[in-house]
C-alpha cells in the first residue's frame, strides 16, 4: 500500500504551484565584456536556468548611452514595464567570422539555415523546459527570427507590443525570410516555448536587435499519464481486480502523445514519446 501511495504522488505532484519565475535584465551603461561572450545569467541576476551568449560584434551599443557618447552602454528606456535598460550591436548579424570590427558573409535564410556568427544575436540555452519571455526593440520592416541549434526557424512565438497588443507580422513569400516586422518599431516582447539543452538565437535580418533581457517560466506541471497507468496497475493487484480508478486508465489510452516532459505533442514531434501509457520513439 505504501507503494501505492508513492505512485500516486508521483502522478500528482506536478499539479502544485509553478516555480517562481527567473529573470535576467539589462543595466544602464552595461556592455558586453567580450565579443562572443557566453554570461550564465545568475551572475547578473537570479535567473539560474538560461545561459546567455551575444554575438560577436566588435563595437555594441550604436547608439548614444545614457552619457549622450555612442557606443557608452545600454540605453535607459522606460517603453517596458518589466525593464528598464536596452543593448544592441553596431553591426548586422552575418554567418561569417568577425573581419576587424565588421560582420562577414551573409544574412540568414531558411533554406541555408546558416545561423549567424557575428553581428547582433542572442543565444539562449535553457536547462529546463518552459517558456522565454523576451524584451527587445524590433526595427520596422525587419525580417526576425528565432532559430534553433540546428538552424531552423520556429514558427510558434508571439510578439506582444508594450501595451500587450499582439502584433501581426507579415509572413514573406520568398524565402529570404519567415517572418517580416509590421511597419511601426517594435518595443516589446517575444515569448516561445523552450526545451531543455536546446540552444535558441534571436535575432533580426539586416538590422540590430535591441535586447531588454528576459524572463523565464519553467514549464507548467503536469499529470505523467504513464505514472498514472502504473497508479492503476498496482491497486488492481492489491484490490484483486478491477477498481474506480479505471478513468486514469482511459487518460492514459486516449491516443494523445506526450514528451518525456508531460506536454502533449503532435506528429511533427521526433524522438521519446508517451502514448497510451507506453514509450516509443516518434520518428
């Protein structure tokens, strides 16, 4: 019996509060130390479960600092109500080697998947799954992009203004971009869903990103349907037979996929799955 009970608070635990959000913020006056630096993002501030690397640019921050100097720091802006300092690269994201203090080769596109390796871009590599709430200052008529490890372009973010108004990108048609900025600046934010170990760079084609910082939610718990199945299992051979927990059972059966993280998945999802309460890999 009391394996039972441990089963099953391993079935519901994930069902209590989320952990407190983690957050990283951009000061007034703060440049990278480095081209190509990675920071760890604890030591700014408490957010502990992303890394953060910038590009290699070679001269940040273009515009006047706070001290009305070019090239003296992040600029304060009170747009974001969450942040209260932006940074940007004086130079556009290139696939090429930094050359001196200019970007080499070209911009991204979907086709290449050439990821870029200097210029103004923002690495993050989580350790947890859940999702990233990123503050930037998008230029109009930029195409933005958030890539993977691999070199693909998610489609599954949302770009909010500061007002918490959805912004409407405009999908290209041709295969220099996904997708393209509205016509009006954008100071706002960008949220996607990230997975634990995986790397996400965001950045903007033929111009430089402006980066507040971030906020990061692990994800939302949930009910492991497998851990569940196994909860049944066990009162069945202690009860003999058949009981009312059968409904965890049909949870567990009803032909949804899950991740090894307890989120719902569809076909387009490779790797471990859990369906029916069994694991298998989803090619």
């Amino acid at each position: 019996m009391k394996k039972i009970f441990t089963l099953i608070a391993m079935a519901l635990m994930a069902v209590g509060a989320n952990a407190e959000d983690e957050k990283y913020a951009i000061e007034a006056g703060y440049l990278p130390e480095d081209a190509g630096v990675t920071l760890e993002a604890n030591s700014r501030k408490n957010a502990t479960s992303v890394s953060i690397t910038y590009g290699a640019d070679g001269k940040w921050s273009a515009f006047k600092g706070d001290d009305g100097q070019a090239g003296s720091g992040a600029k304060t802006d009170g747009s974001l109500s969450e942040f209260t300092a932006y940074i940007s690269g004086g130079n556009n994201p290139k696939d090429g080697e930094l050359s001196g203090t200019s970007s080499a080769g070209n911009g991204y596109t979907i086709t290449k998947k050439n990821l870029p390796k200097s210029g103004c871009y923002y690495t993050f590599t989580p350790t947890k799954a859940g999702s990233l709430k990123v503050g930037i200052q998008l230029n109009n008529n930029k195409s933005f992009f958030v890539v993977k490890s691999n070199g693909t372009a998610i489609s599954d973010f949302d770009i909010k203004d500061k007002t918490g108004t959805t912004v409407a990108l405009r999908v290209a048609v041709e295969d220099v971009s996904v997708f393209a900025s509205t016509e009006e600046k954008v100071y706002g934010y960008v949220t996607f869903n990230v997975v634990a170990g995986e790397s996400y760079t965001v950045f903007c084609t033929g111009s430089k990103l402006g980066l507040y910082g971030f906020i990061f939610s692990e994800t939302a718990a949930t009910i492991d349907p497998a851990t569940c199945a196994a909860v049944k299992a066990e009162i069945d051979a202690a009860a003999g037979g058949e009981t009312a927990i059968s409904a965890v059972k049909a949870a567990a059966e009803d032909g949804v996929a899950y991740n090894l993280a307890g989120q719902k998945v569809d076909e387009s999802f490779k790797g471990i799955i859990i369906k029916n309460g069994k694991k298998m890999i989803q090619k």
